[in-house]
C-alpha cells in the first residue's frame, strides 16, 4: 500500500496547480508538521519552484562586498559590525571606485551577474557626500561592465535617496527586516525602528526598484513567528527573499545562540516557497558553517538562488563550487 500524504500536504498541493500561496492557517499547520513528513514538504517546494518561480528552476547567483565596514551605531545583536559589540572585524571608511571595480570585474568574470555594493550605519536618509560617491559607483560599474546587475545594501533611505538609487539603474537594493516585524526591537536592534526600514522599501517600490529583503532563522524566534515574518515578506511585495540562518559571532549577543535543527531550517524554506512561489528564495549566510553537507537540500526544499563568494565580515563560499552545486541542482528540475 502506498502511504499517504500528511493531510495537511495534500491541502498545500494546490500550490502546484494554481500558483496561489497558502494561507496563514495552512503555512502554521505546515510548520507543526512532524519530522518524518518534511521531506514530502520538500518535494512539493522544489515541483512549487520549478514550475511557478520566475526563475523557472534556474539559480539566481549574486555576489556582494563589504565597502564600508564597522563603527556602525545601530545596536543589531547578531551583528560583527556593531559598535555597541565586541566582534573583532576589519574597520574601514568607504573604499574607493577602483576597489568596487576589482572586485566587481572579478566576480563578473566568474559568471555572477549581480553584484551588491554594502555599506555599514544606519543608512542615507538624506544626500551627502558619501551617497554621492556611491552613486558614482553605480555609474562606474553600469559603465565598464556592461551586463552586470549592480545593486546596493545602504540601510535606511529617504525620498531623494531612493529616486536618486532609481535614476542611476539600481536593479535590486537589500533591506531586510530579520524577524516578525512584531519582534524586531527585542530580537534585533532597538536603536531604530522596523518600521523605518518597512517605509524605505515602499519608497523604493514607489520609484520601481525591485526589493530583496528577507531575515534570519536562528535569532530566538519561534516557527510561529519565522511565518509571520514571510507574510510580512508578501504584504511588502519583496522580489528576492534572502534567507539566512544565524552564524553566531563572538563578541555579539547572540554568540551562544544554539542552532537550529536542520529539520527545521528545510521546513522553514519550504514553508518560504508556498507563501512565496513565484519570488526568488536565495539561501544567504550559514550555507557552508551550519548546513555544510546539507546545503543542497535547501536548493532542492524551495530555494533557488544564493549568495557567493563571501559575506560581509566572514568567509563564504567559492563560486566555482557553487556553480557545480547549481549545475547539479538544476538536474532535478
């Protein structure tokens, strides 16, 4: 006899054939799914994915770097780059265009086509020199490098920065918002506000550029409110979801933080991917030091794009391994 599916999958496979998300009640029956069953979860995200994401079971690759690193005043808990931490990072002020070229040219020759330009502090809510050397960035890139996707990561922005990113070719700018935006002062940070980074995505969805904003699994939260926070992902209408899964640091608060079974992190993709299914999911930061062997069953539990190449204070992965991970991913779509 062939065993049957958990009931409450068998619901979530209308996904498949109409293309609309489950609803909240379903997506928290999903979450208190038992162990046994993800793997059945897994499936019907991978099929959700390949048939109705709009990258229609391709990889989406990007690659970022670090321009302006440390001293940041915001108090986020996981974060090295805090100064309200004790984290031992490389400290600089914002590097030069020739160092965002370099770096640029170097991973565009490797076949990653989106490229962020990442910045540490709160943000640029009004122009200033600083933004306007950005700027000039974005503008140096679009010129030597044709082709490549240039995006940004700057922290919080106000009307003019935001049409200022709009008029000079942003493809997509990174904002997240962690958590269940409920929680965001005591899981996060409480030096700004969540809301102040839920108004810069709509200013930057009201000057048309595309949004990649998404959190991370391992900060405290409960699976309950890991689903809230995808809701709150698809109320703001994100592109791109970037997942991450805690990489605790020393010298931050959240250095002990246990980590979360591997179960759980699959469920959590691909409970994503039903809410989500026509977004890119790109797995982030904890590939290569939490889920190690397990990394590609992310990329096969709703996942269909990642980060390469390294993060912001810690090491990532190589692109040339990556490549072969999609390669190979690719054939079970």
């Amino acid at each position: 006899m062939t065993p049957r599916l958990h009931p409450d999958i068998e619901k979530a496979y209308r996904v498949l054939d109409t293309g609309e998300p489950v609803d909240f009640e379903l997506a928290s029956a999903l979450g208190r799914l038992p162990d046994a069953d993800v793997l059945d979860l897994l499936s019907l995200a991978n099929k959700v994915k390949n048939r109705h994401a709009m990258n229609g079971g391709g990889v989406h690759a990007c690659s970022i770097m670090n321009a302006k690193s440390g001293v940041c005043g915001e108090n986020c808990r996981f974060c090295a780059q805090s100064k309200h931490n004790e984290a031992s990072i490389e400290v600089y002020g914002l590097v030069d265009e020739q160092a965002v070229l370099e770096q640029a040219r170097r991973n565009f020759g490797q076949g990653i086509g989106h490229f962020g330009i990442v910045t540490s502090g709160y943000g640029y809510p009004k122009p200033s020199k600083e933004f306007d050397r950005i700027l000039g960035m974005i503008d140096l890139l679009h010129r030597e490098l044709p082709g490549l996707q240039v995006c940004a990561s700057l922290g919080v922005l106000g009307a003019e920065t935001a049409a200022a990113l709009a008029s000079h070719g942003i493809a997509h700018y990174n904002i997240n918002i962690q958590v269940d935006p409920v929680r965001y002062g005591e899981l996060i940070a409480d030096t700004h506000t969540v809301e102040e980074r839920m108004e810069t995505i709509r200013l930057l969805r009201s000057n048309g550029i595309s949004v990649c904003c998404g959190g991370i699994i391992g900060t405290g939260e409960s699976m309950q409110e890991r689903i809230a926070l995808m809701f709150a992902l698809r109320e703001l209408d994100v592109t791109v979801i970037p997942l991450n899964v805690l990489v605790p640091i020393d010298g931050t608060p959240l250095e002990g933080a246990p980590p979360v079974p591997v179960p759980e992190i699959v469920r959590s993709f691909a409970i994503c991917r039903l809410v989500h299914p026509d977004r890119i999911i790109k797995f982030a930061a904890g590939r290569e030091t939490v889920m190690k062997d397990f990394q590609g069953l992310l990329m096969l539990a709703g996942a269909d794009g990642f980060l390469t190449g390294g993060y912001l204070t810690t090491r990532g992965r190589d692109t040339t391994a990556d490549r072969q991970l999609a390669e190979q991913v690719a054939m079970f779509a």
